[in-house]
C-alpha cells in the first residue's frame, strides 16, 4: 500500500493507466489522494474513473512512440500539478509468434514501446 502522505504533492504520469498494472496503480494513487495524468491511447476508457476523481486524474491521448504526444502528457503534468514527480512506465507491446517468423515492423513496434519511449519520457 502506497502512503496517502507523499502522494498528495506528487505528481504521476501513468502510461498505459486503462488496464492491467497501469490501471491498478492509477486507481491505487488515486484513492490515496494522489494526482495522475493517464497518458493512454483511448482517454475516453478513464470516463468512469475521471467522473470519481474529477480533480485528480487528467488523461492525455498519447501515443509513447511519438514524442509530440508525450511532450503533450508532460505539459499536462505541467500545467495541471506542477512538475513531473513520478512515472509508471506500464505501456506495452507484444508480439506473438516464433522470432524468425515475427514480421520485422512487429519486431521494430515491439522495441519501440517497451525501450524508445523510455528514452522520450527521460528527455522531458
């Protein structure tokens, strides 16, 4: 169990924050208090947990293979709550057959999603 005591003055991005993981750490954050901007493919996927915790959760359309859209999540951050505290690195990726059948552009998506947007996120 997170500490309701430091999560209200830090900020999270969650990436991925509609299922899985993302999802149970958002609604985990949130709960405690704290402050989440969900950068997700779909935001209309959080209307239910916005309508909750309208204040505290702000979802960002955000692809994290494309720097412009998580440039996007980052001034959420930003002009929402302040600066970027903490980020839940949850987006994913996977491909599904042997390697030497995988197609190549799977392949190049699979590490775009799981290493790339790691280096992105960094440089915000």
């Amino acid at each position: 169990m997170l500490s309701s005591t430091r999560l209200t003055s830090i900020p999270f991005t969650v990436t991925g924050a509609n299922s899985g993981a993302g999802k149970a750490v958002t609604e985990e954050v949130l709960s405690q208090g704290g402050n989440v901007v969900a950068a997700v493919r779909n935001p209309s996927s959080l209307s239910e947990l916005q309508a909750k915790y309208p204040k505290q959760l702000v979802p960002v359309k955000c692809d994290v293979t494309i720097q412009e859209d998580v440039d996007a999540a980052y001034a959420a951050v930003k002009e929402h709550f302040g600066n970027l505290t903490a980020v839940w690195n949850n987006a994913g990726y996977s491909v599904v057959a042997e390697i030497e059948a995988a197609p190549i552009d799977d392949a190049k998506a699979l590490f775009d999603v799981s290493l790339v947007y790691r280096f992105l996120y960094d440089r915000c």
